[in-house]
C-alpha cells in the first residue's frame, strides 16, 4: 500500500508521430476500488489492466491457473479509480492547445484533472481527447480516470433496450457483451477465460501544440508503368488560423520526392490534400510473393514564412510519418460460369491467401510485449503464411502489430470488432460505432498489408441462422443492415482503395447466403462442430475458407503452467476448465478411436491430439489449394492461444508450436505435392500447385516403399506447373504394383525435385492404426544446433522435443534408412542475439537426457 500518490516526473519528447510537445502519462499510478474511504490505494502500471494490477499486488491469485478465474469475476462487477500526480513546467502549459490524449481507456471511463471531468469513454475502440488548457497548471497536476464495472453497464443497456437482442454464450462468461464496446472475447470465449477487466490499455500523454498538428494521414495510390502517385489527405487541427506550408516527402525514394502546398488556413479542422509522384519505388509484397521494401511518408506543416512566429520550432514538430509501401491490392470479385471469383491481387498477381486466424495473444492487456507480437507473426512467415485475419471478437491490435505485418508480408485481413452476436443499432450505439471505424480507418490505412475491411465474424450468421426464430429477427436484420451499412460508408470515405466485405462469412451485402460456396467466403466446421470424418473437406469446393478448425491440446509442458500435476488428463475437471468447447474432448477422442490406436498415458494423448489436428488441417488445405484457381485462399482457425489449454490454436500459449504449425510450413509451401486418392480407392492422383509467379519444371519423384526400405515401385516424370496453376500430374494406380504388396507395411512419397520451394509428402494405403510399424531403431547425434536422425525403419511424425527448444523441422516421417537433420533454437529468440545459443540448449554428449523423441509406434508399442 502506498501513503501519498507516486509523484513522476514526466519526460517531454519530440516524437515523430505527433506535433509540439509531448508528455507520456504512462507508468506508474495508482488504483483502488471505486467507493473506498480509506486511503488503500495501490500501485498500478500504464499502460495495463486491473487483473494484472491486482495480481501484481497479491490481492488475487493468477486467473489463469487452475480455476481460479472462477474466484476473480467480482473484479469485473466492480467499479475502479486509477490517478496519478504530474508536474509540468510553464512554458508546457502556454501552448495554445494542451491536449489530453487518452489513446484506449477500457472501457467505460470519467476523466478527470484536478477534479474536472474532461472526457468520457464508452468505447475501448477509439482516442478520446479534449484540450485541457484551462484545467492543467504550471506545477504539480492530478489526473484521475474512473472505470465503471463493464459488466454492470452493459447489463444496465441491455435491460433498458426496447428488445432483446441475442449474442452467443460460453461456458464461463459475463451476460450483455453486444451491449458495450469492449472486446467480445473478454467476456468469455471457447477458447478463452472471462476476464472482463477495466484499465488505460494504450497510452495516456498530454500533447501540448500552438500551430497546426497532423491528426491523420491517408494515402491513396495510382499505379503506371511502374511510377506511383501518392495522393496524400492530412487531417490538420489548427489552434491559429494563417499561412502554412504542407509537405509530403517519401525522402527514402530516388530522388527524395517532395511537394509542398501552401493554404492559408482557420483555426479548426482542415483537410489538405497533395499528391507526390515516386519514380518507380521498388514494390511491396506479400511472403513468398516478392520482398517488403518500405519507405517513411513524412507529412508536416510548417509556417509558410518562416521568420514568422507561430510557434517555436515548427519545421518537422508538427509531422507525421507513416512507414509505407508501394503496392496496389484488390478483392477480385467478378462472376464467372460457376459464381464470382473471391480472390486477392497484389500489384495485379493473384496471391493465393494462406494463413490463419488471430486471437488477442493474452486475456490482459498487462500481459501484451510486443516481444510476442513479433514471435507469432514471425512463426506464421516462418510457416509460409502470407494473411492473418484480425477476428472481430478481440480488439484492433496495437501499432507494433502492423508493423511487424507490413515488415513480414503478412496481409491482414482486418475484422471490424463485433462477434458471433447481433448488435443494437439505436443512435448513441451507431453513432460510437462510426467514430471507432473512422479512428481506426485513419489509423491503419497506411499499413501496406492491410488487405481488407471486413463487417464482422458471424453475425451474419446469426441472423440467417441461429436466431432466425426471434419473433422480431425483422427488427434485428434491419439494425444489422444498419450497422453494416454506417461501416461500409465510413471505409468508403476514410479508406476507399480498400475492399470492405460486410462479414465473415458473406456471399455479399444483402444476400444472407453465408455457406454459399459459389461465392464469397465461407467458413467450414462440419468436421468440428457435426463429427464429420476428415473426408468431409474433400467434398467442399468453396472461392475461400476464413475459419476452419480441428481442436488439440497443447504440451504438457505448457498446460503444466494452469494445471497441476495429478490433474492432467483430458476430463479432469481442472482440465476441462481448460477445454472450453462442451464437446471438444469427446469429438478428438472419437475421431482418435477411428484414426489412431488409442493412448493411454496423457503425453500420448496430448501428442496424437496435436497430430490428428495437423491431418485435419492438412486435408482441407491440400485439397483447397489443389481447387486453384477456383478457390483462393485458406485461413484456419486459429494461429495462436491466450492461456494454456485445448483449442484450435496451432502455436500454444508461450509459443511453442503445435503439430499444425509445422505441418502448416510444408502444406502451405509456395509450391505444395500432394497426393488424392480417387474416388475408385483404386487410385492415387498426384497433383503439383504452384503459387510461384513463374512457370516450375522438375522432376516428380513417386517411390512406394515398404516400411523396412524395400522399393516397390518407382516413376519420375518430368512436369511443367504454370504460375498459379495446379493440376493433377501422375496417377499412381493400384495395378501397378506388385500383387503381394501389403498395404499396412508400405507407404508412398513424392517428391517435386528442382525447387528449394517444396517439401516431400506421404501417403498410405491404410488408416493409421491399421499400418504394421516396425521399431525403428531411432540413432540420435546432436551437433552444431542440429539434432540428426537416422531410421532403420519407417517411423511416423517423428517429433522432437525439449523444453526452451523450437525445432524448424518436425513431425516427419522417416523410411527405412532415411536419416533427417532438424536444426533447433530457443523458443522465444532474444532479438539482441537472433542465432540463440543453440548449443547450451541440448546435451551434445547424451541427447537422450535432454531430448525426449517419439513417433506413432511408441504411442501404443507398451500395450
Ligand atoms: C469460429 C470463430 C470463433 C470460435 C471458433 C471455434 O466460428 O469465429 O467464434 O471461437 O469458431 O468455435
């Protein structure tokens, strides 16, 4: 407990992003229950949340651990104060305007300085700012922001609304979530704890600024023969009408273009608008596509005579800059013969989208580094991924994501924030929701991987289906139109190069035909949700998948953070705390019975879980990709987790990666071999698709060989695969191959050779838990950062593992007398030393005691 309030001198910096001077409010403050008398206040960090300052103060136990969640829901039914004291000097507080900035308050907030409200929040989605001049002293100032309990507020809208309006529910969560403006999956999800915490979650500053300050940049671009004009529209607040300069640059491009324009401008808002010509800047790409050049835009407005004063030091403090790239993208959507074409150009190639969707990467704001942006994003390039879906039931992610996007050729497919719900659509709400959509219109237009604006996740979905039965669904698709519409409007205003697509999934505005597989995109869990067998993907032929998922659970490593030892097993009730679809553990455990000899031991389980999702996945995208150009893109459900537990993820909570995520680096390879079995069972058609700009031509290696190294049959044909072509090259057909081949002993590999751009994949004549295995015999060397392994037998998803260790190859199989190297890094690499010390890492001398190895014989070779 601390007596008097932390007393900190704020830094005053020049920041590029923002004009004049600029005092961060960030770091330390206080908080305390809303009501308290007694002077209990606590420590707190900016920016945060309140779970994490709770927990940071022993006043709550981890809510992650266990089922402790269940103790802290209080913490979201109560009303909370956070204030801190801040000097500033005088010169500070005679800037003509002295902005109070608070970049995201969660959620329903007061603002006050010494005592006056000066801003109100309703939404964690938006700025709120308002010149403070008059509230703000030379000296010591106190700020204080008041969180009324999210759950409170939006039960209290909720009852007052006219009519019910519906919104999913989740075995643990708060009621109410579509009546307020914070992120849906904060109030429970299935795949995620109830933590619906208040708190500053992005940053708080005072911004002080006596001539024209750049609120915002949107660029638009036109593209010819390779030269790029930017036309540039700055949002300008000026605190004193008169004569300025507005200059856009790209100083970084051939010939540092520039263009200056003078406007004589009134105290208010202003829109400037200029355009800048770039000779042929070198274009940005998606991963796989090409490289990510990008340039700084920098947008600044100075006094148009210069020895006239209007401010100190205008030049440069009054800018903004953008780090750009140039690039054009499309949403392709026009009919052919079989509907419309649901596909994205970049700089007009097709860019076939593979990628995953996003979940926000912890349940509290407290717990977000950057450091974690930058490990998912990197695993998800890594596994040859070109488009992340930001899902409409988090929140917009802070600007390091982006950035990280922009840097790796991550197109983001950008999910306006409303989810698996329907949404009231009286004015104050819709009014909340254009000013949220115009900040964040302005505030990522600029990023060159943002690729489209999207309405919502399945709300669609939710008219047209799961509550179509309301006496008055009229009234709630009229509000849905509504809302739609207002988003739609504000992109085409704020952002209108970009797509907007009214919802995920959606055959188009109006339609409400979301499983439409003719059009639009569509999202496919049938073989989830309904227990389909995974051929169930083979007959779905849709333009585009944004969702599709098949659940496993993470390490016992990492479930061994939450869960205690004892309890670790799949329908411990510790463990289903942990496992938030209500029948998650029964649809894996019935589908393992079908596929795989069932385990026993729970590191087994754990690993045939993490291996029957990777199939699952590995399915639908292999036959998805092979229906190019027809359909153009596969984003499953879900990149990444935000605790320990079981779930879509492919890369766990820590970020440690599944089974999916490095299968997913070998199906989603820019050019993929994979094998069909035809319908007849008789045969087995190999296909090559090929995402490359530029015709392939190889060797196609097809090799049957029985599990102890025997060649059955061999062909190489030599094929030719067009850009963006697939097609079916070779048929393998049952006869011919020798009579006394056994099918539980023997598999098939093919191989595309001449092209660093593909891997090797398997197929088999029998379901797993029918193939005969030998014991392989695995002989293990560890050198050099590499772990080398050797088979005297066929072994199936061999799968290293060692705690603090990422493989960058894993779950291979190996034949008879194959041996595979696997390098290997620290899990989370500390950007001061990208290599890692990968040599401390694993015993060199004994690899076994470091190292353990399995594969799928030794998930039941003890029963
Ligand atoms: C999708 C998503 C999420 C959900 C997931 C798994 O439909 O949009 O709402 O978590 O399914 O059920």
């Amino acid at each position: 407990m601390t007596d008097a309030s932390p007393v900190e001198r704020v830094s005053t910096s020049r920041s590029g992003d923002v004009a004049g001077d600029v005092k961060s409010l960030n770091g330390r403050w206080e908080f305390r229950q809303a009501g308290s008398t007694d002077d209990s206040w606590l420590p707190a960090t900016v920016p945060g949340d309140v779970y994490t300052d709770l927990e940071d103060n022993d006043v709550i136990p981890d809510p992650t651990v266990a089922d402790n969640e269940l103790d802290v829901q209080w913490v979201a039914k109560t009303d909370w104060v956070y204030r801190r004291t801040f000097e500033v000097d005088e010169p500070f507080v005679h800037h003509d305007v002295l902005e109070l900035e608070c970049l995201g308050l969660d959620t329903v907030a007061e603002v006050s300085i010494n005592g006056t409200t000066v801003v109100e929040s309703e939404t964690m989605y938006r700025k709120h700012a308002a010149d403070v001049g008059a509230h703000v002293r030379a000296g010591e100032n106190m700020i204080t922001i008041k969180f009324r309990s999210p759950v409170d507020y939006a039960t209290e809208r909720r009852d007052a609304h006219a009519y019910e309006v519906p919104a999913l529910r989740y075995p643990v969560d708060q009621p109410a979530r579509n009546f307020i403006r914070k992120a849906q999956c904060h109030f429970g999800w299935d795949w995620g704890p109830c933590l619906p915490g208040v708190g500053i979650w992005r940053d708080v500053r005072l911004v002080g600024y006596t001539a024209p300050r750049v609120e915002s940049v949107t660029v638009e671009q036109t593209h010819a023969a390779g030269d790029v004009t930017l036309h540039v529209r700055a949002a300008l607040t000026v605190p004193n009408g008169g004569s300025y300069a507005v200059r856009a640059a790209v100083p970084e491009a051939a010939g540092a273009p520039e263009t200056v324009r003078t406007v004589d401008l009134r105290p208010g808002e202003a829109t400037v608008r200029l355009d800048v010509d770039v000779e042929d800047p070198d274009q940005w790409w998606p991963n796989g596509y090409g490289d990510q050049p990008l340039y700084d835009l920098r947008v600044s407005a100075f006094d148009a005579e210069r020895d006239r004063p209007a401010g100190p030091d205008l030049d440069g403090r009054t800018g903004l800059t953008r780090r750009i790239g140039f690039r054009k993208i499309d949403l392709v959507r026009e009919a052919d013969g079989n509907g419309e074409t649901f596909r994205f150009e970049v700089n007009g190639e097709p860019i076939f989208a593979k990628g995953a969707n996003w979940i926000p990467a912890e349940p509290t704001r407290g717990r977000l580094e950057t450091s974690t942006y930058d490990d998912l994003l990197t695993s998800a390039a890594a596994a040859n991924m070109n488009m992340i879906r930001v899902w409409g039931g988090g929140y917009y992610e802070l600007d390091a994501f982006y950035e990280r996007c922009d840097e790796l050729g991550l197109l983001v497919w950008q999910d306006f924030m409303f989810s698996c719900a329907l949404y009231p659509a009286d004015d104050a709400f819709v009014d909340r929701v254009e000013r949220e959509a115009r900040y964040q219109t302005r505030r990522l237009s600029t990023h060159p991987s943002l690729a489209v604006w999207c309405g919502n996740n399945e709300n669609e979905m939710s008219i047209e289906s799961w509550f179509d039965d309301e006496a008055h669904i009229d009234q709630l698709r009229a509000d849905y139109e509504q809302l739609v519409d207002s988003l739609g409007d504000v992109v085409a205003q704020e952002d209108p190069e970009r797509s907007f697509w009214p919802g995920s999934p959606s055959s188009g505005a109006g339609e409400y035909a979301p499983d439409d597989e003719t059009r639009g995109d569509i999202h496919f869990w049938d073989v989830w949700h309904d227990g389909a067998s995974f051929d169930r993907y083979l007959e779905v032929e849709p333009r585009f998948v944004s969702e599709f998922g098949y659940q496993s659970f993470a390490s016992n490593e990492t479930l061994a953070q939450v869960v205690p030892e004892g309890h670790r097993n799949p329908t411990a009730p510790l463990m289903e705390h942990h496992q938030r679809h209500p029948n998650g553990n029964a649809h894996q455990l019935e589908q393992m019975a079908d596929t795989f000899r069932v385990p026993f031991g729970f590191e087994d389980f754990v690993y045939l879980s993490q291996v029957q999702q990777g199939l699952a996945m590995k399915t639908a995208i292999e036959h998805w990709r092979r229906l190019q150009p027809y359909c153009m893109g596969t984003l499953y459900w879900q990149l990444n987790d935000l605790w320990p537990c079981a779930s879509w993820s492919s890369i766990e909570y820590g970020g440690d990666w599944k089974a999916l995520h490095h299968l997913a680096r070998r199906f989603y390879a820019p050019v993929l071999v994979s094998v069909a079995p035809a319908e007849d069972g008789d045969t087995f058609d190999v296909w090559v698709t090929n995402d490359r700009p530029t015709a392939r031509t190889g060797r196609l290696s097809i090799t049957v060989r029985t599990f102890d190294g025997k060649t059955l049959f061999e062909a190489s044909p030599e094929v030719r695969i067009e850009a963006g072509g697939s097609r079916s090259v070779y048929s393998l057909e049952i006869d011919d191959l020798p009579r006394d081949v056994d099918p539980t002993r023997s598999m098939i590999r093919v191989d595309f050779d001449g092209d660093d751009d593909t891997y090797a994949n398997h197929a088999f004549f029998e379901p797993y838990k029918r193939l005969d295995l030998p014991d392989p015999d695995l002989d293990v060397t560890v050198a050099d950062g590499t772990v080398t392994v050797e088979a005297s037998g066929a072994a199936l998803f061999v799968a290293l593992s060692a705690p603090g260790v990422r493989f960058t190859d894993n779950y291979v199989h190996l034949e008879a007398g194959e041996r595979a190297s696997f390098e290997y890094k620290p899990v989370r690499i500390d950007p001061a030393d990208a290599a890692g010390d990968a040599d401390s890492l694993l015993d060199t001398e004994s690899p076994r005691e470091t190292l353990s190895i399995t594969h799928l014989r030794e998930t039941y070779a003890d029963q």
